[in-house]
C-alpha cells in the first residue's frame, strides 16, 4: 500500500517518494515537504512507493543483478533497495499523466507546483545532469525526474525487473538512463535537485551523500561501499575490505548545520501535524533507522520553519 495525500483525480500530477523501511521516516518528511511549500496544495497527490509492498522486489532477494559489468546478489534490506521503484511510476499512473518521483532524502524547499507548470517541451523526462559522478562524464540523476507518463510506453517494470536479473540490463545502464533516447531527456536546473547545498534558490534540497545524512549522525554505517575504483586491488580482497570498512564506521555529521536543523524543524511540523507519530520516531530509533537524539533535535528546531505560503495550512 502506498500513502497517499491530495487530490484524488487521476488528472492531478502526482508526488511519488519511493522508499524502503529503513529510509521511511525520512520519505514521510519528504512527503510532508512538498506540501507545506506549495501554494496550491490540493493541486496534486503525494503518494509512497515502498519497497516492502512491492512483491517483484521481495521475490528479487538473493539473485544475482548486473552492476557496472561485475556480478551482485539482490539484498532486500540494503539501504538502498527502493532504487528500482523509480521506474514503477508509468506504470502506477496507468502510463498517464505528470509525475515527480524522487528519492526519500528530497526535500522539498520550494514550490513544486513550478515545475509541473513548466514547459515539457515534449520530452519524456526531464532530471538533472551531474557530469563526472560515479566516473560517467555524461551522468544523469534519476534521483529526481519529471515524467510524461504517457510518453513511457516501454517502462513495464516488471519486465524491466526481470531483465535486469535476467542479465539482459546492467543495473547502471538502467539507473542513468543510458537506454533512453536522448532526445526524449530534458535537463532540470540544478536548484530543482541541490545535492547536499541548501542556497537561496534551492527548490529540491538532496541529501544525496548517504554517510552524512542528518538523522543517522552516529548510528552506525548500515550500507556497503560499491566495489569499483579498486584499481590492482584482487576482487577476491575487496568484499572483505569493504565489509570490515562497514563494521566500523559510523554516519557522520552533516558538513552544513542548516541543512540538519531543516529536516528536523520538518520532522517537528510533521510530529505536530500527525503525519509522523512520536511511535513511529521511537520505532525508527530502536531499528538504528534515525538517530538516538531525534526528539531532542525536534524540541531544538520546532517552529523555526518560514511560515507556510500564504493561505495555506503547514
């Protein structure tokens, strides 16, 4: 099942947060977000793609996948299982209409109406392009991306799915959009998704770099460093190297003090609104999901938020 809030017209655009257990609390956020900064609130859905309730992925756990040419084993409670989902969304609008779908570490600082007013131009999806990351001089971040859904006829993800464990789509072809037409891509601006940079004309602020995520600050590391860039090193050495890195490292504080107070004055609004339950905080405590100082943090940060746009309900 999916939260979803909003209008319930199937011509409304839809907000979709895809999200796994361990990442929720951070989606709920994110949720919340999006609809205390737009002015026209009722003008669109948000809705969660969680990863528990998707049986595909469930049934995906111990294959084998593609990723950047090496052989990896599918685990259901990596950090970051919910990537896949990103290409369910044509499919959960029936293939019709104006989606957003972006990850459970997006938080939105300004008015998302903006950008499904914008020109489309025609084009499929629009994201952002991030040139040098991961060693890709041409990368695209799917993290964020506008959709003509109508436009996305061949994204069936279950095929999708399948051929990814089938070893007929490599993981990062899939992820950076490598097989779509180029023509068919827009480019956003970057304020619309600001990796780990809170400015004056951030719009999408994303918490990208996982290890300094503001409510994990001292839990310790729960996801593994990706095998690549190894160099000479034998592959036989690198798992081990990286799970010995894994067991001793703990999240580290975010480098901007401001981008921590936001999350946690929205964390505040969303505990006073009941969109997110002081049970549900504790919950995420005890599974190590969010830092053991949360509420404390929410005490610290409460009603330091702008107000929301005029009119409209925070």
């Amino acid at each position: 099942m999916s939260m979803v809030v909003g209008n319930n017209s199937a011509a409304s655009p839809v907000v979709f947060v895809h999200t796994n257990a361990k990442q929720r609390l951070g989606a709920l956020v994110s949720a919340h977000s999006f609809r205390r900064n737009a002015r026209e609130p009722a003008g669109f859905e948000v809705r969660l793609l969680e990863a528990e309730h998707c049986a595909p992925l469930r049934a995906a756990e111990g294959r084998s996948f593609l990723r950047g040419g090496h052989r990896r084993i599918w685990r259901n409670n990596d950090l970051q299982s919910f990537t896949p989902l990103r290409f369910a969304v044509p499919d959960a609008m029936d293939h019709r209409g104006v989606a957003l779908v972006v990850d459970p570490d997006v938080f939105a600082v300004g008015d998302v109406g903006e950008l499904f007013a914008r020109d489309r131009e025609g084009k499929a999806i629009w994201c952002r392009a991030r040139p040098g990351h991961n060693g890709a001089p041409e990368y695209l971040a799917s993290s964020v991306m506008l959709l003509d859904c109508a436009k996305l006829p061949h994204w069936r993800f279950p095929e999708r799915l399948e051929d990814l464990f089938a070893g007929r789509l490599d993981y990062v072809d899939w992820i950076e959009l490598r097989r779509e037409p180029r023509e068919s891509i827009g480019l956003l601006e970057p304020e619309w998704n600001d990796f780990d940079r809170l400015a004056p004309k951030t719009r999408l602020l994303h918490n990208t770099k996982r290890r300094t995520q503001p409510w994990k600050t001292g839990l310790p590391v729960d996801f593994t460093l990706r095998e690549r860039g190894f160099g000479p090193i034998p592959s036989a050495l690198v798992g081990p190297a990286l799970r010995l890195w894994t067991a001793c490292s703990r999240y580290r504080p975010h480098p901007d003090p401001a981008q921590e107070a936001y999350f946690f004055a929205l964390l505040a609004e969303c505990l006073d609104a009941g969109s997110v339950t002081r049970e549900e905080v504790e919950h995420g405590i005890r599974e190590r999901h969010i830092r053991p100082d949360a509420l404390s943090l929410v005490e610290r940060h409460r009603g330091r938020l702008r107000p929301a746009p005029a009119g409209e309900a925070a």
